[in-house]
C-alpha cells in the first residue's frame, strides 16, 4: 500500500507540473512596461520625458572624468577644469582623457528618443499642438545628444528611426555619416525643437527646455562646428576617416557655420526673454556679490538661466562641489576638501580695470619680469605687500568671485595660503617642512598658523588638501555650511547648462572668427562682448577681438565646463599643453623688514608633472568597431 | 565558513576546476615573427632621427581578415623599429605618420627575424649642428636641406634630462617660427639660457640637447639632428 502511494505520487507530480504555457516566451517581463502603458497620456509622456532628460549628457557638477552621475564617485575631485588649465589637482597631476565614452550611452539614449518620436503621433488623447511641442522636446534632446556624440567622435551613425529587434543583425547596423552630416543633423534637430517648443515655461515645467534653449544649443554646437572647420588644419590628422571625411570639416564651411551661430544666438538676443543678470553694478565689490550669488542660487536669476539642471535628493542625486572643492579650513566635516587649486595661469588672465583689454599677470617684482618661474632668488627685488591679497587689487571681480584669494574671508573663516617665509637673516624657508621661528617676540610660521587646521596651502605633510597654487576655489560653493557633507552627494545647488552670458560671447566670437557684418553685426558683438565685462564692473569698453573674445570667454565660463571644448574645438590643446607645466603664485611673509610684508614668488606648482596633449585625442576612439564594424578615428 | 560547508563545496569546485582545465586559449600559434629594421636617409645613409610620441609609424595591415584593423608600429628616436611579437603572415607595410616623402605600400611575407629598411628622403636635412656651452648659454648653430618646395614651419632646440628629447617631450625649449622658405647656406642659431631655467636645468647636471626643425608640408613629423649630452655649468 505504501508503494503504490509513493508511486502514485510520484506520477502524479509530472501531472501536476504539467502546467506550463505554451506562450511563456510571450509573457510580458515584470520589470518593464509596455509603451501601450506609458506613452498614451501627456502624464505619461512627461514621466517618460523625465528620464531622457535624467539620460540626456549634461555636462554638470556631476561630469567628469568618471563618467556622468559621477557625483557621488570617487573621482578625486578632478574637475573638468582641473585638466585643462583653469586649476589643478592638489594631488593627480595627470591629464585625463577627459570627457568619458559617450558611445553606448548616447545610443541607448537615442533609442529610446527614437521610440517617443514614433509613439507621439499615435497618442490620441494629445492635440495636434501638444504633440508637436513634445515632439519638439524629443529633437532638442536628440539633438544635444547628437553635439555630445560628434565633439567626441566627429562623424557619427546617424539613426533617426527606431530599429524593431531582429536577428538580422547586419540590417541594424549602420555606417558613420561624415562629420559634416553630423554637425548638419544636430542643426536640423535644434530647428524641429525651436519650431514648435514654447517660448516659456511655468510651475512644475521651469526645467523643460524652451525654444530659446534650443536656439542656444544650436549656438553652442554651431560655434563649435565652424571652429573644428577653420582650426581643423591645425592638427592634422590621416588615415581611413580623414579620407573618408568621417572626421574633419571642409575649412570653406566655416563661416557657413558661423553664421549658423550667428543666427540663433541673434535670435535669442532679439528675443527679449533672456538678459544678463544684474548687468550694471555701481562697484567691483557689488559686481562680485552678484556673480556669487548667480552661481550660488541661479533661480535668482531666471533672465539669465536659460536652462538649469537640479538636484533635489542629497546624498542620492546630489552633486559633490562643496566636498571636494572647499578649502580646507572650511571643509565643514568633508574628508577630502582643498582639491581644487586653480592655477596662477588663470588669475593672471583676469584683466585689470586699471588696463582694460589684456590680460593683467600678478607683477611681484620691481623689474616686472612674469616669465620667471624658477623660484626664490635673493638677488632679486620682490614688491612688498601689506596684506597676502592686496596685489589683486584692480583685478577683475570675476577673479574675487571665482577663487579664493590668500588671506581673504570666506564662510566667516580667514582663509591662509602662505607658502613659507624669509627669515631675517635671509635665509627663506618656502614650501619646505613646517616650521617657526620668533622675531621680536613675535612667532611666526612658515604657512601662517601653528595647527594645520587652520591654514589651507602648502603643507606637504598634509598635501592632499593643501593648495598647491596658492588659490582656493570659491565659485558655486554654498556660503554656508552643506548639512552632512562628511559624505558625497550632499550639495544640491543648480547648475546652469546654458546661461544668456554664453550665448553673447558665442555671438562675438562668431562675428570676429567670420568676419560678418549684415544687421551692424560688428557692432553688437562688441558689446555683446562688453556687456559681461560691464556686469563684472569695466567701465571702458574694449575692440572686438579675437583675443579679447577668448580671454573674454576663459574668465566668464572659467569652472563651467567649456574651457575643454574651447581648446578641443579651436586646436589649440596641443599647443597649450605641450610639456606645460602649470604655475603657482606663492605668498611668501618677509621677516626682514618691520613689520614683516608679504612677498610674491611666481613659479612652477610643486610635483609638478609637464602635460602634454596628444594630437589624435581631438577625437576619442570608437569602442567596439569589431563588432559594429565601423571605421575607427585616426591612431588609435 | 564553517567545516562542513567547505566539505560541502570543495568537491563540486574541485570537479570543476579539473572540467574547465580542458580549454586552449585559441588555436592560433603563439606569436613568433619579427619585423624590424630601419629608417635610413637614402642619400647620405644616415638613420632618420624621429620621436616616440608622435612621430613616425610603420602601418602594417594582416593579409587573409576583413575586416581588418591596421596595426601601427611606432619608430624610435634613432630611425630604428621593432616588433617581435607578430603572426606570421603576409603583411601590407607602408610608413603612415612620416618626417619623410611617402614612399609606396609593399607586400611583405614577415616570418622569423624578417628585416625592412626603408631608403627615404627626409623633409628637411640638419646639417653641421654645432651646440656649444657658452657660459650659462647653450648655443646650437646649424644649416637647413629641405627637400620639398615647402616652407619651413619653424625650428627648436629641446631640453631634456632623457636622450629621448624632441618638441613632444622637454623640459625647456627655444623655438623660433619661420614659415618661410630657407636656402641652403642660412645658418641658424637658437639659444636656451641656463639662467632662466634654473628650476628645470640645473646647474653641473647633464641635459640632453637636439635640434628640430618641422615641415610645413600638412602633417608632416620633425626632423632631427642627433641628440648631444651637454653639462649645465655650475
């Protein structure tokens, strides 16, 4: 008996089992929906929106070297910046590849772009209205998703249908375009957006993007086309995809593109919705207030914040800036402050308001020589100073807003960057092991205070938040105290991907690159060009330049994440970094005279490494070509 | 992890490792052809001095794969080159970046110890280099060949601790730009002052100096003379 029960059910178990479907590979997966869910309601269309803009490459406080949403990596707190000039590293030296792969990514975002544009027409519950601005929005996105693909890999597969999944898999497959269709495909793409994208957006919208933002990404990507056209030659580069033009524009396309970027910028400027942000200060200290606050909170300034990209969840999808970029002294609980050291290099590019229209390099010797970057030398006659920042005086309050200058207030801290000191007998003592030394009764030490807390440069023995370039780093940093900064991801300030200041200074620039003079062209760019340096407290104009342009341009963007592009863009990469070895300004206290005065050394940064930029990495490499089959950009 | 798991688990990890210890990597031989050679300036027999970084590459493409990526071989700064770690095949080889006139693609069956010189014409000559120490003065004198109807792009004298020197890496560099056409008996001088350098060119160490001097002809690679040792004086 007891074996037929066990037999039985053992039978009965294949019975039991049996209750398989035959339809189980048509079942729909849990973890995804179905487009016939999402994508029927405007709400719908929104909530899907919401996650291509979360995908689309904005290059922000979370960009950079690790990749995008690299916030709350650990990246060293190796700012965009920090590997082309405007600052270095207080510890890496090395200068990265720079902008992360944007291939995969880009693709699967363009893919998913895709199937909202071939969704939204069959959506009934939209008017034919809606489902143009929406489908405008797709192309501002695809289009800024495309700019992303061609500054890195030039001529890109252009894929403008979505592709149904087939095991055909070389019917998927699809050639690079030439870089010019490329470039020509993000201009298209930026005119369906601004066709029907509103002028305006309202409540909950402010972050959606608007024709004007469309109308600057077209500005931003056709500046960077007619640069890469003129400049190309610069650089030359040989092989399969320069032949094939997949990489390089023809140079008798350049001003064609500038006027591309003439056209959108000027539209935006006629446009009468967006202007600067306070543009004329009674003072240089006023001026610099403002630029803090601009950066500190940019919805005080929507005039001005064309575009902003937000983070509302500290310590999931906040960004990282207070925590590595602080001073130390000012680190506020975070482990690993004073990375960001910005380069005497970029202070001395600040004009003067004393000599407008060239740069002003920080002069600390009676003979003026500011090629000498060799060190201490005692038989030379240092300019003395009261204070370790009155030597910026007349400097560009952009200079005040943007760095931390030595011995200046910030968070209520004095914040000290002192490299060492000139003993009375003579003898300096600079960037060396910390010591004291008493002179009259009075002890004075070599970074200017005894406990390591309570300076913030030069010290070896702590060098991973010491500045090593006698500068701090202030822009966009929160005035007060980040709560729970011990950890990444805290800061939640917005960042402005495109701002009005951008769009006039990529106007001048166009205007001066091409020549052109149709509408008194020649003459709004001038003052557009002067327009950011009135806000920033000049009061004499200065000639549409070229030089004045780029200059211009380095200090009103510096830390904004275009001071890569501009190099990469216009060639002129390799020619600043070959064997560059990047400066410091180190203030020094003189213990020779009574009372002691601060004396200035310009020399290289300590551990200093020369950097020199590679010429084939103006365009990145193509990953996978073993597989997509496609022709891969110049040496690699 | 107690006893008993690891009784447990050893055997099924034991097995394993025994099945999966079964596999060739793949079924190619070990790479174990050469090519080498060198760049030499066919008419004075000299090798062709060139950089690491940035200067000249020997393209050679696989016969028998398509499609297939080219391979590049990077020229060392005395004009000679190496791999030895090819497949055995036929070869396309032809010189891609250059300091030199194109010379044609050959077909090349590359097996053991295969060599290949190439005869070329450089862009431009550097003759009777002369770098003398003057005081805290490094002076290079010399004279310009080109062999092509292009201008002279500019010239440089490069620094650097390493023999290795060229405008890709130095430590100091004096470089004048040209952009002009030059005849045979111009002399040239180029000075880097010690004096000025004292960070980077200490004094009573020794540097390495060279010459370069780059072709206005698009995309070509610097020529240059030999690298000489020279101390710093103290």
């Amino acid at each position: 008996m007891k074996r037929i029960i066990f037999l039985s059910t053992i039978l009965l178990i294949p019975a039991l089992l049996n209750s398989c479907r035959d339809d189980v590979l048509d079942l729909s997966p849990l973890d995804k929906v179905d487009r016939g869910i999402i994508l029927t309601s405007e709400e719908g269309v929104r909530i899907f929106l919401a996650n291509l803009y979360y995908q689309t490459p904005f290059e922000d406080f979370a960009y950079n070297h690790t990749g995008f949403h690299g916030a709350l990596t650990n990246n060293m707190g190796i700012l965009h910046d920090a590997q082309c000039g405007n600052a270095v590293n207080s510890e890496a030296n090395f200068l990265d590849p720079g902008a992360p792969s944007w291939w995969e990514p880009g693709y699967a975002l363009n893919r998913d772009i895709n199937l909202l544009l071939e969704t939204i027409p069959t959506i009934e519950a939209l008017s034919n209205d809606k489902k143009n601005e929406l489908a405008g929005e797709a192309h501002f996105l695809r289009a800024f998703n495309y700019f992303a693909l061609a500054k890195r890999y030039g001529g890109v597969a252009i894929i403008r249908e979505y592709q149904p999944y087939t095991p055909a898999i070389e019917s998927l497959k699809v050639p690079r375009s030439t870089e010019k269709e490329t470039w020509d495909f993000v201009m298209s793409e930026c005119d369906e957006a601004a066709k029907y994208l509103p002028p305006a957006r309202t409540g909950n919208d402010t972050r959606r993007a608007t024709k004007w933002t469309a109308c600057a990404l077209k500005s931003r990507a056709a500046l960077h086309a007619a640069s890469v056209a003129k400049y190309g030659s610069k650089a030359p580069l040989s092989g399969e995809a320069v032949a094939l033009g997949l990489v390089g524009i023809d140079a008798a396309l350049a001003n064609h593109y500038y006027e591309l970027c003439i056209d959108a910028s000027a539209a935006i400027m006629e446009g009468g919705a967006h202007r600067l942000y306070k543009p004329n200060p009674a003072t240089a200290e006023e001026a610099a207030n403002n630029l803090l606050a601009l950066f500190q909170d940019p919805n005080v300034a929507p005039e001005e914040a064309m575009f902003c990209v937000g983070y509302g969840d500290p310590g999931v999808a906040g960004h990282s800036i207070d925590f590595w970029s602080n001073p130390s002294q000012t680190s506020d609980g975070a482990h690993h402050p004073g990375r960001v050291n910005p380069t005497l290099d970029l202070v001395d590019v600040y004009e003067s308001y004393v000599t407008p229209g060239q740069s002003a390099p920080v002069v600390t010797t009676a003979d003026g020589n500011v090629n000498d970057y060799n060190g201490y030398n005692r038989s030379q006659t240092y300019l003395h100073f009261d204070t370790p920042y009155d030597i910026f005086k007349n400097k560009d309050a952009r200079l005040w807003a943007t760095v931390i200058l030595p011995g200046t207030v910030w968070k209520g801290a004095t914040i000290r960057m002192q490299a060492g000191y000139i003993e009375p007998d003579g003898t300096p003592v600079i960037e060396a092991v910390k010591a004291s030394i008493t002179v009259n009764g009075v002890a004075y030490h070599t970074f200017g205070a005894d406990a390591w807390q309570d300076y913030s440069g030069f010290d070896q023995q702590h060098a991973d938040v010491m500045t090593r370039t006698g500068f701090s780093f202030k822009k966009f940093l929160s005035p007060v105290p980040v709560e729970g900064q011990s950890a990444l991801g805290r800061s939640t300030q917005d960042w402005m991907e495109f701002r009005y200041a951008e769009v006039l200074l990529n106007y001048a620039e166009a205007v001066v690159e091409s020549g052109y003079s149709a509408n008194d062209a020649q003459t709004k760019a001038k003052d557009a060009l002067n327009a950011t340096r009135q806000r920033a407290g000049h009061t004499t104009d200065i000639p549409l330049t070229i030089d004045n342009v780029q200059r211009e341009r380095r200090v009103e963007l510096a830390f904004e994440n275009k001071r890569w592009w501009d190099l990469i863009r216009r060639r002129e990469f390799h020619e600043v970094f070959n064997n560059n070895i990047q400066k410091a300004l180190c203030p020094v206290l003189d213990l020779r005279v009574a009372p002691p005065k601060y004396i200035f050394i310009r020399k290289h940064i300590i551990r200093a490494v020369p950097i020199t930029f590679p010429e084939y990495r103006y365009y990145h490499a193509i990953p996978g070509i073993g597989s997509n089959g496609l022709i891969q950009n110049p040496n690699y | 992890m107690n006893a008993k798991t690891i009784k447990y688990y050893l055997p099924p990890i034991l097995a394993a490792a025994l099945l999966v210890h079964s596999c060739r990597l793949d079924n190619y031989d070990a790479p174990d052809a050469s090519l080498s050679g060198s760049i030499i300036d066919a008419e004075t027999g000299e090798l062709l001095q060139s950089d690491v970084i940035n200067g000249t590459t020997i393209k050679i493409i696989e016969h028998g794969y398509d499609p297939v990526a080219p391979q590049y071989l990077r020229v060392k700064n005395d004009g000679t080159y190496a791999n030895t770690m090819l497949f055995a095949n036929v070869y396309t080889v032809q010189p891609d970046l250059r300091n030199f006139q194109e010379i044609d693609k050959q077909d090349i069956a590359i097996g053991k110890n295969t060599r290949l010189d190439f005869r070329v014409t450089p862009y431009i000559r550097v003759k009777d280099v002369q770098i003398v120490n003057d005081g805290s003065q490094i002076v290079a004198t010399f004279r310009l060949q080109p062999t092509t109807s292009d201008v002279v792009d500019k010239i440089g004298l490069y620094a650097h601790s390493e023999p290795g020197v060229g405008h890709p890496i130095h430590q100091v560099a004096a470089e004048d730009t040209l952009n002009r056409q030059v005849a045979e008996q111009d002399t040239f001088s180029l000075v880097i002052d010690a004096a000025k350098h004292t960070a980077l060119l200490k004094a009573g160490r020794a540097y390495y100096f060279r010459v370069g001097v780059l072709s206005g002809f698009p995309g070509a690679k610097p020529n240059y003379a030999p690298a000489q040792q020279i101390s710093i004086a103290p």
